[in-house]
C-alpha cells in the first residue's frame, strides 16, 4: 500500500464542505488520491447486517450514482457500506472510505482486499495517526466526516441507534441533503429509514430521485438495460420477470408462482441471467438484477 500523506485545515486541498461542519478534523491522514476530497461526493450509509435487497439496493444505486460522476463516500463496514464501495468499483468510479482507525489497520479485516482495491483508483481517509487502534469512540466520531466530505447522505438500512442514523442526524445537522431508502415495517432494519422519511428526508426509490434535487441530468447509455425493451424478452421471461424483486425468491416460490415446471422455469431464469436480468444466489435463491 502506498505512503500516508497527510493535510491540515489550512492547507488548499483540505476539502472545503468537511472545513465547514463543526469540529472538523485539524488533520486528515490519505491513502490514495487527495484531490477526491474536493469532488462532488455522496454518502451511502446502513447497517452492518442488511437484508438482500438492502445489499441489492447499497450497491445498485452506488454504481448509478458514479456512473453520473459522484464520488461515494462510506465508511468500509461490513454490509451496506461495503456493497456501495463495491458499487462505485463496478462503476469504474471513484469511493472514498472513512476509517474509525489508522490507516495501518483495515477494519474489518475481512475488507482488506477492498481496501486495496479502493485505495489504487479512490482514497482511504482517516483523522487518525497510523498505528491508532479502533476503540467504541472511534466509529462514531468518524461519522461526521463520512457526512462533512458530502452533499447528501443516503441511509439504505438500519436501526434507529446504528451508527449510520448518527451520520444522517449530523447531515441534517450540517445542513446536507438526507435521503433514505424505505423498508419492509416488520424488519428493524427499515426502522431508521422509515423514521427519516416521516422527519422529512426525501424518500428514495431510484436513482433520479437522488439526481434531481441537485441538477444532475443521467445520459442513458448504451450500456444500461432497458427493461421494458419487448425485444431483449420473451412473453415468457417478461412474466417470470414481474415476480422477481430485491428480496430472494426460491425456485419454488417462482414455479408456484408462474404455474409452470420446474424445469421450464430453471431455463427461463438461466437464460435471463445470462441477459444480465437475474442473479442466482446460493441455495436456488433468486433476485432482480441491476
């Protein structure tokens, strides 16, 4: 990994938003690139245990929202922070992550290969000296850095004591832009979403809603699929289609479903995979792709 540079709040290439927040870091320790701290940035923020669709959902709008050029900003957690590094790279975009430790330590140390990856083409950010261990202090206080570097936060899951519920409270507090994913009521992990969303953050269900409240118009490109597109499906895979979503779906659920066999239904899918429409998970489990 490459050398720890390092930037005081008066220097020209501290970023100007993090300048602004209350107790911003007198020093930022960086692996990578510095001059990402200043570009346009967005945070994407959730629980360390989501739900597949909250993984689905971190690392979709992730990829859309770097595909428009906007830096993601998160803080290498396991989960919803990951899937939106995770997001960005697929992108051929740009992540920044936040560490609660110094930048010798990869926390989690499952992460360390991600943050490899997200160091050569993005930044590693800490207000911490190298060698500083992790401590239950250490996580929250980064928060406001993660939310300090961006315009707008946006919570996908999580309760409402999760950490990513401080980062969006100190964005409404800095007077940032929330947005937040809404959720499955029976599940804690839309609690904190939910509860956003009823103070007033914007509800998300794409990307454009994200987009638009700060101008920024996406170019459709060739690359994107158009799922409505009635000559990339079959009458058959358009309605096998409409039964799939974020959450998994079993085989079984889908033949019952669709009324057709097993066989015929495993085909359509592997088919649609291969379209890039669906992803197989383990255990016959199904999701929409994209």
């Amino acid at each position: 990994m490459s050398d720890i540079k390092s930037i005081k709040i008066g220097d020209k290439k501290y970023p100007e938003l993090l300048k602004n927040i209350y107790d911003a870091p007198k020093e930022l320790f960086i692996k990578g690139d510095v001059e990402l701290l200043s570009t346009r940035c967005m945070a994407i923020v959730g629980t360390r245990r989501p739900t597949w669709y909250g993984r689905e959902t971190s690392r979709k709008l992730a990829r859309e929202l770097a595909e428009v050029g906007l830096t993601i900003v998160s803080g290498l957690a396991e989960g919803i922070d990951t899937e939106a590094h995770i997001g960005a790279l697929e992108a051929g975009g740009k992540t920044i992550a936040v560490f609660g430790c110094g930048l010798d330590t990869v926390f989690p140390p499952s992460n360390k290969k991600l943050a490899r990856k997200i160091e050569s083409s993005g930044s590693l950010v800490s207000e911490l000296p190298a060698e500083h261990p992790t401590t239950k202090w250490t996580f929250p206080k980064r928060n406001r850095i993660i939310s300090g570097l961006s315009m707008g936060v946006l919570m996908v899951e999580g309760d409402y004591d999760s950490g990513a519920m401080i980062t969006a409270k100190l964005a409404l507090d800095e007077g940032r832009e929330v947005f937040a994913v809404p959720g499955n009521i029976d599940k804690e992990q839309s609690r904190g979403p939910n509860w956003l969303i009823k103070q007033g953050a914007k509800l998300i269900d794409n990307v454009d809603d994200i987009l638009d409240e700060f101008n920024i118009v996406r170019i459709e490109g060739g690359s994107r699929k158009d799922r409505s597109d009635a000559g990339q499906l079959t009458i058959e895979e358009s309605g096998l289609l409409k039964l799939l979503t974020r959450e998994p779906k079993h085989i079984d659920e889908l033949v019952a479903l669709s009324g057709r066999e097993t066989a015929n239904v495993l085909g359509l899918l592997s088919i649609m995979e291969i379209k890039g429409l669906v992803r197989q998970l383990p255990g016959m489990y199904f999701v929409i792709s994209g």
